[in-house]
C-alpha cells in the first residue's frame, strides 16, 4: 500500500464531501424540481389509467377527452395539494425503507469486518455481550457531541462493548489524527486507550497530527515509536479499509453508529442508543417488532 493510494483514497472523499456541501446548498431548489416532477408525472399518469379502459375498447381518447381529463385532474390537485405532499412523504418513506434494508444486509454480510482488530479499537467492555460500534472522526462536531453519551453509555452499562472504528473523512488533519490513533493503540490498551481518545475528542479546535501525538505523550505513549508506527503500511491499510467498509455500508456522515442489525446516523442522543442496545437483548435486533 502506497502514500499515493492513500493520497487518491483521501482526494476521493474530499470530492465526496464538496459533492454533499453543494448538494445541501442546492437541496431546496431540487426540491422544487421533484415537486414539479410530481405534479407533472401524476398528471401523465393520471390520464393514461383514465385513457386505458377505454383504449382497451379500440376508443382512443379524443384531443378534446384528453383536455378534459387533465383538466380533471388539475382541478383535483389545486383544490387538494396536499395530496402532493403525501405522495412525496410516502416516495421519501420508501426511500428511507429501501435505504434501511440495504444497510442491513450489508451489516450482515461485513460483520467480521466491522469488528476486525487490524481496523478497530475495542474502546471499553471486550467482554460485553452487545457491541456499539462507532465510525468517527476527530475533527466532527456531532462526533465531540456524542461522545458524552458514548461514554455514559460504557460506564452504566458494563456489558457494553464498544468499537471505535476511525473513518477520517472531514480532510488531511482527521487523517493524520487517525494515523496518530491508530499507531497508539500498539502502546495504549484497554482504559488508557479508552482515557486518551476521550481526551483526543473532547480537545477543542482542529485536531491533526502533531496535537494527536501531543495528547498520545501526555497519555504515556512513546511519541517516537508512534511517529514511527502512524507511517506503516498497515496504519495506512486499516484506515484504507475502514473507508471503503463504510462505503460499502453506506455511511454518508459520521458519527455513524452500528448497533445489532442497523446503522444509526448522527448523535441522536444516549436514549435512543441505549434503546436500540436494549432490544438487542431482548430479542437479537435493533428494533423489536410487535
């Protein structure tokens, strides 16, 4: 594994990033676009199931019944248009089902990944009985914001255990911090690893190497030995493979948390985390049903 493959992967993600900043910026006007679309599809849609029966019959409808049954169906809409916005919450609703059910199966089928020590830190708890695993970068905000939960989480629940899978997405300073982390864990195990990434994360300002490798001495590690270890191949390949792991989940964002059979976007708070947690114990997935 080169630096240029890294370079590429990283320049990659960078474009990735720029892509989703324009895409929030143009969102309103795109939908505007769909709406439009809608309204015009429903109407195309709308005359040919009321042309069928009759063009089933050898009766093409007339330039004239054509006319009609749009206008029908305008009247419809202008006098109802909420039935424009039900019909876009029931597309998105779709969406978001599809979405979920795509990532499930993913989770499945990446499961020893997910857990690989080459390309994760068990953080708390190895011997819990359910796994949080978190996909973070140092310099996210909502990340910093969900540490507290995490970290509440992991002291009530000591059957917890958590994965911190770094997936440095946010520019070069949140990869170089991972190289930082990552070489760290060759020297820090168990709660001094789980001490200096709380203390990584809740460091104010942007986080690149040489405050990753300040906070690593403070920490007690070896800073030569981990300038030494964040330049390996093997560094340079888990961070490698945790990108294209969260690709092929899906992952859009960080902090992205894996929790039994789903993917749980954002910091969405403890309660919901340790909700999900729970109806893994009871019934071996993230949402129980009935």
């Amino acid at each position: 594994m080169t630096g240029s493959t890294l370079a590429v992967a990283k320049g990659r993600r960078a474009r990735k990033d720029d892509d989703m900043a324009l895409f929030t910026l143009l969102r309103p006007a795109f939908a505007g676009l769909r709406r439009a679309g809608l309204v015009l599809g429903g109407l195309g849609l709308a005359v040919a199931l009321a042309a069928g029966p009759v063009q089933a019959q050898g009766q093409p409808l007339s330039p004239e019944q054509r006319k009609a049954v749009t206008d029908l169906i305008r009247e419809t809409l202008l006098k109802n248009p909420e039935l424009i916005q039900e019909a876009l919450v029931e597309l998105e609703r779709r969406n978001q089902v599809a979405q979920a059910e795509a990532q499930r199966s993913a989770v499945a089928s990446e499961k020893a990944n997910l857990v690989d020590p080459a390309t994760s830190i068990i953080a708390a708890n190895p011997q819990g009985d359910v796994t949080l695993i978190e996909f973070m970068d140092y310099n996210c905000g909502f990340c910093k914001r969900a540490l507290d939960d995490v970290r509440a989480l992991a002291k009530d629940d000591p059957k917890l255990r958590v994965v911190i899978k770094d997936f440095p997405i946010l520019g070069p300073d949140s990869v170089e911090a991972s190289r930082v982390a990552i070489a760290v864990k060759n020297q820090l195990q168990g709660q001094k690893y789980w001490d200096f990434h709380n203390k990584l994360m809740a460091t104010k300002g942007r986080i690149n190497g040489a405050k990753a490798l300040e906070i690593a001495k403070e920490a007690g590690a070896d800073v030569e030995r981990a300038r030494k270890d964040m330049d390996a191949p093997a560094t340079r390949a888990a961070i490698e493979s945790t990108v294209a792991l969260g690709d092929r989940l899906g992952l859009t964002g960080t902090p992205a948390f894996i929790i039994g059979d789903e993917v749980v976007f954002g910091a969405v708070g403890a309660a919901a985390l340790k909700e999900k947690i729970e109806a893994v114990r009871k019934c071996g997935k993230a949402t129980c049903s009935g």
